[in-house]
C-alpha cells in the first residue's frame, strides 16, 4: 500500500536554513510577523521573504502560499513562504499542511513550525494530501525519500499529538488504495486477503465463506454475485481495546468490487467507475486499521460484503424473488439496486451476532444522493436524533461534508412489493431516501443507526480538501472522531 510520508519532529536549529537541500517551509502570520526561521531565512534570502509579505500577506488566506524558487543564500529548490495565524482552527492548520503535501512532489521538505499550536495538525494535513496511487505505472518508481521534517519548540509534545493523527493517515490511505483499485486486482478473494492481514497489526479478523453465509440464510446478499465467478464472502474485523464485555459499535460496508449491475445493465460509458463500488467497505477497513494503529481504547467490530455483479446465465434476474437472511422476502426489480441486498444481511447478522451498542452501515449506494448533493456532503440518514447529531458533530470537526436527509412512513411506502415483503427499489422518486427505507427495515426501533450514502464523496474527478482527485477515502476521519467522543473507555488514571 502507499505509506503516508515519514514525519519527525525536532527542535528548531536556524543555523541548518542555509544548507538544507529540497523545500524549507516557513510560516508567516497575516500581518507579517516572522519568527526566528522566518527572519533568518529573509536574510539568507536577502529580503526575498519580507518583499513577498509586503506584496501578498494583506490579501492571503489562511493557509495561503508563496514559492519562491531557488532563493539566494540556500541550498534548497524553493522556499515556501505560508500565512498562517497562530490562533487558527484545527481544521484551518490542517487545510494549510495540505498546501505542502500538494507541493513536496517527491522532494525532502523541511517544514519550520516553531511555536505554533497545531503544528501536528499542519503535519497531518500535509500527509494527507502526499499521495498517489502509482500501482499499476510501468517504467521505474521515481527516486522519493518521503520523508518531512518539522522543526518545533516542544518536538517530543507535538510528537505525542501526531502519532494518532498519522495512525488515521495510515487509515485513509488503505482506504484510497482500496477504492483506487481495479477490479482485475482486487477482486472479493484479493480483498478478503488484505483485511486478514490486518491480524499482524492486533484485529480479529474472520473471512466468512459462501457456504457458510448459505447455511446462515444469507439469500439477499448471495444473490447479488450469483453471477459472477469471484466468491461472495463477510469478512469480520473486531477491536477489542474498549472494557471487556463491552457492547461494540458496529461498522457495516458495502464492498461491491464490481458492479455492472447484473442483468440490469449499466450503459457503458462511465461503467469504469464502478471499480469505486467497494467504497463503503473501504472506509470500514480503513477505520479499524486506524483504531488498530493507534489502539483506540474502544470496541468496534467491522463487518464487510464483499460481492462482484455481473451478468451471466446464473446471474438474479429482475422479478426474481430472494429471503434474506432475517427472513423477510425481496422482489428484486433492478438488479443494479444490489447494494441494499448486500448491507441488509450483513446489519443483521452484526445485530444477531453482536448485539452491538450502535450501528453505521456506509455505501456508495445511489446516483440519486449525487444528484440531491453532488460531491460535497454525503448523505446521512438515522433513526436516532442523539446518535445522529454525535457523528455530523464528528464529520464538521474533521471537515468531512455530511447533510442530514429524511426517513418517513410515506417513502417506506414506496417500496411495497405485490409478490412479496418488499421491493428493492422505489423507483426514480426520492431515490436515496427509499434505499435508505429498505435498510431500516432491517434495524430494531431501539438500535441507534445511522446510513452513509456516500456515492458522491468516496471517488471524485477533481482535487477535494485532503485528496487528489480519485479516492478521497472521507469518512475514515469523521468515524474515527465518532469512536474517539463516543465509544471509547476513559480510565480514572486518565
């Protein structure tokens, strides 16, 4: 998988200024102070510095930066000069180490933070943006140390804090690379794969195979890759760093690694994207990789349908008739509506299996969202206000774009079937809101839920706040804050 670059912390020696090689990033408040760095980099610069804080610092941004090339007096390529004031939020800090992630390009960087607050912050975002998926490039990898070196006041302080923020870089990243994938490469076996290596890193990890899921009464999900040649499975991730005996929170990913849409068949243009289907469960592996890395003190079990949709003589027809696991019967319309068939088998066996304390299933599950939302928030649907408002708190801290949407009686009537319990569509009408129907359908009144339908958000053709464009792996940041304010044991020690 892409690593997220090497970040250190150290403390702030000018006398290396003039003879550190690649990029040196200085930091500059609006209204021009410079620090210790700063002016010393100015007079190696003869001046450089203060002359572009006398032409840009009165119109910058937060996070704004300046280049300017092979300055006078150092050694380095270029000498990023960033505005940025010292009482800046969290994620304002973090927006503005974007900038030197998107900047690095393969070249050793040498961030000069001194005494700012959220220098881990400045350093999570610039690992955050420092990625790309090169995979599947031929010819020779590019020379790249990947290494960023900030110096700090307090290095062993903002260590501390870094740590668990580039344990979650760590997170998005497995998610992105997941989600970037061909289909070719990660099929569901290839999937299975990578999550049970995750062991090595403390997870319980269990692969469900497709004659036990058919024992289990799994026949929604089953159907959905009857016709295709790769093997339906569940894999299980459980983190068990919470009180023992603990109910767990439970995280429930659509992992569709390809989707045609079966007998339903997608028009072809734009069909390459479905490599992205998977995206739920990517953000779900994600996430239990991070709380894994950074033993988050707090039980949370991830389960994830891993299934490939295609056409073939063996493939659900629409008008076939399948049971799902809880026993209910769905009349299948569309067989490219299969992501809810999925999810539903799988949130009921997390509630059979472990009575968990809440439960949040993610899906890249309709165009509809898109279009009610674009590629800015996704779609959040739950029976719990409380529950509800914990995690669109957590997604605004983290500055993941998240919007409310609804659940009533007359949508859930949109899908009543005449042959059968239901129907897995509604049809074009409130489209994202009668998939999100179908799934509670699947949720007990007393079990806190919430629905992520995050089709427009998993996999972008433009550059987002932390991502290039492909997958921004948003979600993995806001859940993990979710786990963090909600979920976790604090101890009296602590």
């Amino acid at each position: 998988m892409v690593k997220p670059v090497s970040v250190t912390f150290e403390d702030t020696d000018i006398d290396v200024l003039a003879t550190t090689e690649g990029r040196v990033a200085i930091i500059i408040t609006p209204d021009g102070r410079m620090d210790t760095a700063a002016r010393r980099a100015n007079r190696l610069s003869r001046g450089a510095v203060k002359r572009v804080i006398e032409a840009e610092a009165e119109e910058s941004k937060p996070g704004d930066i300046v280049t300017i090339a092979y300055p006078a007096g150092m050694a380095a390529e270029a000498l990023d000069v960033m505005f940025l004031a010292r009482n800046v939020t969290a994620v304002e800090a973090r927006k503005a180490g974007v900038g030197l992630g998107r900047l690095r390009k393969a070249k050793p960087m040498l961030v000069c933070a001194g005494p700012h607050r959220h220098a881990a912050q400045i350093a999570f975002g610039c690992a955050l943006r420092d990625y790309e998926f090169e995979d599947h490039r031929s010819g020779p990898a590019k020379e790249d140390d990947r290494a960023v070196r900030f110096m700090v006041s307090k290095p062993e302080d903002v260590t501390q804090k870094a740590l668990p923020l580039l344990a979650i870089a760590e997170g998005v990243f497995f998610t992105r690379d997941l989600t970037n994938e061909p289909a070719n490469v990660l099929t569901t076996t290839e999937f299975a794969k990578r999550l049970a290596d995750m062991v090595d890193l403390g997870l319980d990890v269990e692969v469900i195979e497709e004659e036990k899921l058919k024992d289990l009464g799994m026949g929604a999900l089953l159907s959905v890759g009857e016709g295709s040649e790769s093997p339906s499975k569940v894999v299980v991730m459980q983190w068990n760093g919470g009180e023992k005996d603990a109910a767990p929170l439970a995280l429930i990913g659509k992992g569709v690694v390809f989707d045609t849409g079966g007998i339903s068949l997608k028009p072809a243009a734009g069909m390459e994207d479905m490599t992205m289907d998977m995206g739920g469960a990517g953000v779900v592996s994600g996430v239990m990789r991070a709380l894994a890395l950074r033993k988050a003190p707090a039980n949370v079990v991830g389960l994830v349908g891993l299934v490939e949709n295609m056409p073939s003589g063996k493939a659900t027809r629409p008008g076939d008739v399948v049971t799902s696991m809880k026993g209910d019967t769905i009349e299948v319309i569309n067989t490219d509506a299969e992501g809810r068939l999925v999810l539903c088998d799988v949130l009921h066996y997390a509630q059979e299996r472990f009575k968990p304390a809440a439960m949040v299933d993610l899906a890249t599950l309709t165009g509809a969202i898109i279009i009610g939302l674009g590629h800015e928030n996704a779609g959040v649907f739950s029976n719990n206000d409380a529950f509800c408002n914990a995690f669109l708190k957590a997604a605004k801290t983290e500055g993941e774009g998240a919007w409310r949407m609804p659940l009533a009686k007359a949508y859930d009537n949109l899908i009543k079937s005449r042959v059968a319990d239901m129907k897995n569509t509604g049809g074009r009408p409130a489209g994202s809101i009668t998939a999100a129907e179908f799934l509670h359908r699947f949720v007990p009144d007393d079990m806190p839920w919430i629905h992520l339908d995050i089709a427009g958000v998993a996999s972008v053709k433009a550059e987002t706040a932390y991502a290039p464009s492909g997958a921004t792996g948003w979600g993995v940041m806001a859940l993990d804050r979710l786990v963090a304010d909600k979920f976790e044991t604090v101890t009296e020690a602590e």
